[in-house]
C-alpha cells in the first residue's frame, strides 16, 4: 500500500506492485503487477486466455483509481 503521486497530463504513468485487495479478502493471495504509459491518452489493450486475470487486473485499476482521486492508499507498491 503507498499512496500514489499525482503527475501531469504530459507525464509518465508508472504503476509498481499493483494487486487486487478484493482476492485477499477471498483468501487468494494476489500475483502483483507492472503497468506504465507515457502518456495520459494511451490506449490499453488486455488480452489473455480465460481465468488469465484479465478482469482482476482491470478490478485493480479501477480501485487504484478511485482511491488514488479520494486521497487514499492505493494497493500498490508505488504509484
């Protein structure tokens, strides 16, 4: 858990450690990811097989989102 750094349209997004605090709560323990793009307008394509993590890794965004916008810990190593 950190709590993010809020960067320009102009700047580089980079997301460290991103996990799922929903899979804790079900008792999984969640595999942490990377993301990052170098700018605001960047469109991300998700792709993978069934039960890949596609709607969890989604899931996580969302939530690193709103928490990141409310002022609040995000679940991610750096953000």
């Amino acid at each position: 858990m950190c709590l993010p750094d809020l960067v320009g349209p102009s700047e580089p997004r980079t997301v460290s450690g991103l996990f799922n605090p929903l899979l804790l709560a079900h008792g999984i323990r969640p595999v942490p990811c990377e993301l990052a793009t170098d700018r605001h307008d960047t469109t991300v394509l998700v792709t993978g097989p069934n039960s890949g993590g596609k709607t969890r890794l989604l899931q996580s965004v969302a939530l690193t989102q709103l928490l990141a916008q409310s002022g609040l810990f995000v679940p991610a190593r750096s953000a």
